[in-house]
C-alpha cells in the first residue's frame, strides 16, 4: 500500500498541536495547541477563521458544539472555557477542576458538557447555567478521555490507569469497569449506535467493547456451557442476580 504524505489540507505548522475537533457537517475543524491557542479552520481552503484567546500555557482538549454555535476547550489551568463559535468570544467558564483538563466533550443535545481531569476525577456540567450536574470518581490516576454515549445517557471516561469506564449520567454511578490494557487508555470512542466503543492503549493494542454486559455475557456463553461462578461475576462485574449462561 503507497503511503499518503500530502494531507488534503495543512492548517499550521509550528507549535505542537494537542487536540483537535471537527464540526458536525464537516465544514469546520478546530485546533488547539502547545502555545495556548485554539483555532478554527475552513475545512475546504485551510483558511484560518477565528482564534480563541484566554490561556497563558498549553491546552489540550477541544470539542464543537452539535450545532456549530459554541466550542469548549480547556487551560492548563483546570479551567474549561466555553467560546461563541464565529466570533471567538468568551461566553463562560468552568472552575471546578483542581488540575489541568485533558478531554472535553458536549453532549450531542449540546446542552451538557464533560471535562476529564489529571485530578483522576471527571465532572459534568450545565453548560447554559455553568453548573456542575455530577462529580464522576474513581479512576486512580489522570484521565485522558471523555465521551457521551449517542443518547447522552451514558459517558465513558479513560485513564492512566490502565482502564476505561463507564458512568450512568443520571445517577454519577459508575456502571462498568473495562481492564484488559497494560498501559495508559488515551481514548474511548462510541460507536454511531451506541452498542459498542472502542479504546487505544499506550501498550499498543486498540480494543472493541460491548457498552451492555448482557451482550458480553452472550458472547462468554457462546462458547461454556455453564453458568457465571461467583468469581466470574465479580470479574466482569455482573451486578444483578439473573441467570447468565445456561447451566450444564
């Protein structure tokens, strides 16, 4: 297979870019970077159109809103900034993070808001009031990524831990623990229909996932013909008391 070197557009060359995002009907990409900067682009000609001022060191995540009209992007501060898309004016901040931001995200009714944080700890946010709506708690060590499940019920968090997580938004209850990486989890992404996500690992290795364990569960006993032992259960973990596979 020839290798591509070109790129169908080049955007900046210069300080090391940390994140980047595109817009939902592609017209749109954004950057943001090593020297404090986020910026969005035309897709199409590679123009630089507006840049988001307000950090004095490096960011890392960015996200667009599903409707064009907001971006968020963190400071190495720990403080996540919530810009108006065209104009590049600051319309809101969020202070609750003790550490520097890694991941951000926005929910895809664009009304809520994710920040992971180097502080092992995600939270979720109202994004029109500025408010924090849940403190997710768990990992035991930085986070590196954070992602809505298509539906907005759900988020996935991934850490250096070696392990991605996931959270039910309504309640903050973490709902599932996947471990398996032997190194850091540096992204989780959902699939479009929300069944199935899948995580990179600094071990080298990209992993596929099922979202409900049921369906894990199906897959196990497509092969023994048993039911979970007790510590299988605790393994997996399988919170309720139904019957998995089939007894012999």
């Amino acid at each position: 297979m020839q290798e591509d070197k070109s790129g169908a557009a080049c955007f900046l060359k210069g300080a090391p870019i940390l994140g980047v995002a595109i817009s939902t009907d592609g017209n749109y990409a954004l950057t943001s970077g090593w020297d404090g900067y986020a910026k969005r682009w035309d897709t199409q000609t590679g123009e630089l159109l507006t840049t988001y001022e307000g950090c004095n060191d490096h960011r890392y995540g960015i996200a667009y809103s599903p409707d064009g009209q907001y971006v968020l992007t963190n400071c190495h501060d720990g403080v996540m900034h919530m810009y108006d898309a065209q104009s590049g004016d600051k319309l809101r901040q969020f202070t609750a993070n003790k550490e520097m931001i890694v991941g951000v995200a926005v929910s895809p009714d664009g009304r809520l808001a994710l920040s992971g944080s180097s502080d092992k700890t995600a939270h979720l946010w109202d994004v029109q009031t500025g408010q924090e709506i849940q403190l997710l708690t768990g990992h035991t060590t930085y986070l590196y990524a954070v992602a809505f499940s298509p539906d907005g019920k759900l988020a996935l968090t991934s850490s250096a831990d070696h392990k991605a997580r996931l959270w039910d938004l309504q309640t903050g209850w973490e709902l599932r623990r996947f471990t398996g990486h032997t190194g850091a989890v540096e992204r989780a992404v959902f699939s479009p229909d929300g069944k199935t996500f899948v995580t990179s690992s600094d071990d080298g290795t990209v992993r596929m996932w099922d979202v409900d364990y049921h369906d894990t569960i199906d897959y196990l006993c497509s092969n023994p013909l048993r039911d979970f032992t007790a510590e299988e259960r605790a393994q997996y973990p399988i919170m309720d008391d139904k019957p998995t596979c089939p007894k012999s």
